[in-house]
C-alpha cells in the first residue's frame, strides 16, 4: 500500500472510496461531512438516519455514490464519544474503516484525518498506522490470494498549512506499522522456513537496508565466549545452528543514549525434553516474537532518524528434544561465570536471555536494557491473552516504558519482582535453577534475568500472551500481532 498525502477537499478528492469518521454525540453531521452529504444529495444523512447508525467504536457503514463527489463509494467508521476521543479509537475507524473499503473492492482510497482533540500529526500519525495494521493479511502460503487490496490510500490535508505536520505524522504511522508487519511476517511464517540461519539473514537485510552494522556468532564463536547457557539450548538441534545476532543503529548526531533491546528468539519451542503436550506445542512457532521485534525496530530506527544509538540482540535457536539434548539436572554455565542447574529444559528461554544480557552488559555497556520475550504460560494466566507484563529493576525506566504503551495503545500492566521469591529458584548443586514453582512464574523468570542484567537498569516485557492470538482484533487479524515495535519506537523516538 502506497501512502501519498493530498491537499483536496473530501467531496473533490478522486478514489474508489473515501473512509470518513463520526462521532457519536454528533446530533448534526460535522461541516465536513455535512458539505460531502450536500454534494452527494443527501444520501449521507439519509443513510445514517435510515440505519440508526450511531458512531460507536468499531462500528461501519458505508454507500455508494454515483454522481456528485469524486470517489464512488463513502464509508463512515465510527469513533465514539467526543471527550474519549484518543488516538486509539482514530486507529481503530482507520483500520475498520480501510478493512471495509477493501472489501468493497476499492483500490485507491482516500482517507479523512479525523479525530478531534488530537494534533494533526497525531491523527495523522494514528489513522495511517490503524489503515496499514487493520488491513494486513498473511496469505504467503496460499495459492489462492485475495484479489481485494488497497493500493494506494491518499491522506488527506485540506487545510494546506497543516500539509507538512500531516506529513509527518503519515510517515510515521507507516513506519510504524510497517515494522510491525515485518515482526508480524516472521512470526505467522512457520517454524520449518523461520529456523535461526533464516532470522540471521533477515538480520543481515535489515542491517543493508538500513545502513546498520551486523555481527553474527556462530556456535564455535559463542563457545568461545563461554555462552554456555545459550549453548545448552542450542544442544538439541545439532541440525540448525544456532546464531547470536548483535545488530548496531548509530544516529549520525551525538547520540542522546545508547540502549540494548534483546528479543527472545527461540524458532521453536518443542519444551525439549521436558517435551510439551501436543496443544501447548502448537503455536510454538511463535516464540521468537521478541526477536521479531527486535528486527521491526532495527528496520525502523534509520527511517525515524531516531537519535539514541541502539544494539538489537537476538540469541536465536530452536529448542528441541534429540539425542544430544541438554538434560533435566544438567549444569550450565552463563557467560558471566554464573552455573545454571537445569530444571526443566521448557524454561529455555531465559537461558539464551542470560547469555544475551551478559553479552549486551559487557560488550556494550548501555545505559538501559530492554528485553521482549514470550517467556511464561504464567504471564498469560495472571494477564490474558491482550497484555503484556512488565518488569524492571529500575521504576523510571519502568514508567517512561509504560508511558510508551500508553501513547503506543499496546496494553502493558507492570508485575513486581519480590526479591523473596528469589528461593524458589535455589540450587543444591549450582548458583541457581532454572525453575522455580508453579506460583508466581512470570515474576521469577523475571527476577532470574535480573541476575544477569549486571546492575545496568533493565526492564523486561513478558509478551506470552498478545505476541498471538486466537481472534481477529481490531488492528489485524488472528495470529501474530507484532506486539512491543510500536510501544519501543514511541519510546526510542519520543521528544522527537
Ligand atoms: N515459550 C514458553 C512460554 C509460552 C507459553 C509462550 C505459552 C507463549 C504461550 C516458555 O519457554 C515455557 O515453556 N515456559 C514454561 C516455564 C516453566 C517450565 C517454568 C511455562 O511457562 O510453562
Ligand atoms: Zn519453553
Ligand atoms: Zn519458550
């Protein structure tokens, strides 16, 4: 989909469709909509009226129009009541809005900037974002693809003096939502195309595309640096090698801080041979989501001209049961000496995070630490399938990230990491286990990455739940949903 920002006004404006909004406390239609109603005889109101239509969120109504304006058909999404209006609710019309456009048929669609209240560069930014998101779909591997897709959607700025602000609020939104396309490709794709080599070659295209440097370890390299945690993981598949991906954004200034954004990247999650059940393996494919974001916002960064310098780190493997499998009972040892006694080898992820973090910690020195990772079946049960957990060992950076989601729309609630249940993952025999109990698992796989953070303030988003999900949502479809690329770019960009 091509986005293009047009000085037109909504009745002139030439398209298959022109996807408006309304509020619901409106008792007459807004100027805008009341000047296109004029100009298309009435059929506007006349249909609203006929179908009660109201404005609620989430819902849409649309026309077709033979004569009088310049796009054939009007679609008219619903954006709620005037004092709730947000920039979630703009991105919701726009994707509903876009998603029935579709539908009809229409190729170029046009777009009105609504959403009172908001800057123009917020609206801007809100309903691009929503029209990408709300319109993806994965259909790579079908042989039948759907004929019906939006070429090009023109954003309209009928007041020119704002044309620059709508601009770049645009462009911003199609960043935004096209990284988060490229986290939602990686994770829908399965697990016998997306193996560790696949997610370092995509790293690689990144790093070309986007003038970023790359750096690749192979198993031998990591054995080198003692990443004997990682390697424990990566024992199991002695078929698809492991790949640890440090990939590097500098902004051309001086940079304003130099942050570490670290993705679980486990291709698939088999539990090992601690093996899962045959419904809890199903949708492991999808436990590299945080690499996926990883690689969303590394792909973003050059194109927002973000001025924090920031490394991505992907530990990528598959977690696999064979016969060179790391073991129940094994001890392993992090890269930062620590002895890591395993207890289940299904709590894999936290040990290609431990030797990500200490790796980022030492090689890298950054002032924070961010890690993504769908890292508990506990997480899902405490949050549900629609949040993400929160956990930091620093409150500011906690509240800054939190700030973020808010401002991004991803929902995020914070869990605390009481340092009394650091017990439950005591060792006889090694500095730690690497389970604790069934109570509390999201906080102690929390509290057991925090060992490896190395006193650098770090946070950590467990994404268990709304990285997939079982129901079609309102900015996309069901499966990956590229959750975290959107809340970190608002974070890695915000007072820009
Ligand atoms: N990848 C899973 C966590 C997961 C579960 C993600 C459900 C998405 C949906 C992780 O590696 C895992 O298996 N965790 C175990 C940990 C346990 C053995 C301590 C879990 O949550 O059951
Ligand atoms: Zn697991
Ligand atoms: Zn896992």
């Amino acid at each position: 989909m091509k986005v293009e920002v047009v000085t037109e006004p909504l009745t002139g404006v030439r398209a298959d469709a022109l996807v408006v909004g309304m509020m619901t406390d409106e008792t007459k239609l807004p100027p805008a909509l009341a000047a296109l109603d004029r100009q298309a005889g009435g059929r506007i109101s006349a249909v609203i009226a006929a179908e009660k239509f109201q404005g609620k969120p989430g819902t849409v109504t649309h026309l077709h129009v033979a004569e009088g304006l310049g796009a054939s058909r009007v679609v008219v999404a619903g954006l709620g009541p005037r004092k709730a209006a947000n920039p979630e609710l703009v991105r919701r019309a726009a994707a509903s809005g876009l998603r029935r456009a579709r539908d009809l048929g229409a190729r170029t669609v046009a777009l009105e900037v609504f959403g009172d209240g908001l800057t123009p560069r917020q609206r801007a930014h809100a309903a691009v974002e929503g029209a990408i998101l709300g319109t993806y779909v994965f259909d790579r591997y079908k042989r039948e693809k759907s004929e019906k897709a939006v070429e090009t959607l023109k954003v309209i700025a009928p007041d020119g003096r704002q044309a620059p602000q709508i601009t770049e609020g645009a462009r911003r939104g199609e960043v935004f939502a096209r990284s988060t396309w490229l986290a939602r490709d990686l994770i829908n794709a399965p697990a016998n195309d997306v193996h560790p080599t696949h997610v370092a070659d995509v790293a690689k295209q990144v790093a070309r595309e986007g003038k970023l440097k790359v750096k690749i370890l192979e198993r031998e390299d990591c054995a080198k640096l003692g990443m004997g945690a990682f390697l424990g993981v990566a024992q199991g598949s002695p078929e698809q090698p492991p790949k640890f991906i440090h990939l590097t954004y500098t902004p051309s200034g001086k940079p304003t801080k130099r942050v570490a954004i670290i993705g679980k990247g486990i291709t698939f999650d088999s539990g090992g041979l601690d093996l899962k059940s045959a419904d809890g393996m199903s949708r492991m494919k999808n436990d590299m989501s945080g690499a996926a974001a990883v690689l969303g916002i590394m792909q973003a960064l050059p194109k927002l001209g973000a001025k924090a310098e920031v490394h991505g780190f992907i530990a990528a493997t598959e977690n696999m049961p064979s016969g060179t499998a790391f073991r129940p009972g094994d001890i392993l040892r992090a890269m930062n000496g620590t002895t890591i006694e395993i207890g289940n080898t299904d709590a894999e992820g936290r040990l290609t995070l431990a030797d990500a973090l200490c790796y980022a910690a030492k090689f890298v020195e950054p002032q924070e630490m961010i890690d993504m990772a769908t890292l508990t079946g506990a997480c899902v049960v405490a949050l549900g399938p629609l949040c993400s957990g929160l956990m930091a060992s620093d409150q500011r950076l906690a509240d800054r990230l939190l700030a973020a989601a808010r401002t991004a729309g991803e929902r995020v609630w914070q869990l605390p990491l009481i340092e009394e249940y650091k017990e439950q993952f005591k060792s006889d025999v090694a500095d730690l286990n690497n389970t604790g109990g069934r109570n509390g698992g999201a906080i102690t796989a929390g509290l057991f990455l925090k060992e490896f953070s190395g006193g650098i303030p770090w946070a950590h988003f467990d994404i268990a739940g709304p990285a997939f999900i079982d129901k079609d949502s309102p900015l996309g479809p069901k499966g990956a949903t590229g959750v975290a690329v959107r809340t970190i770019l608002t974070y890695l960009t915000s007072g820009k």
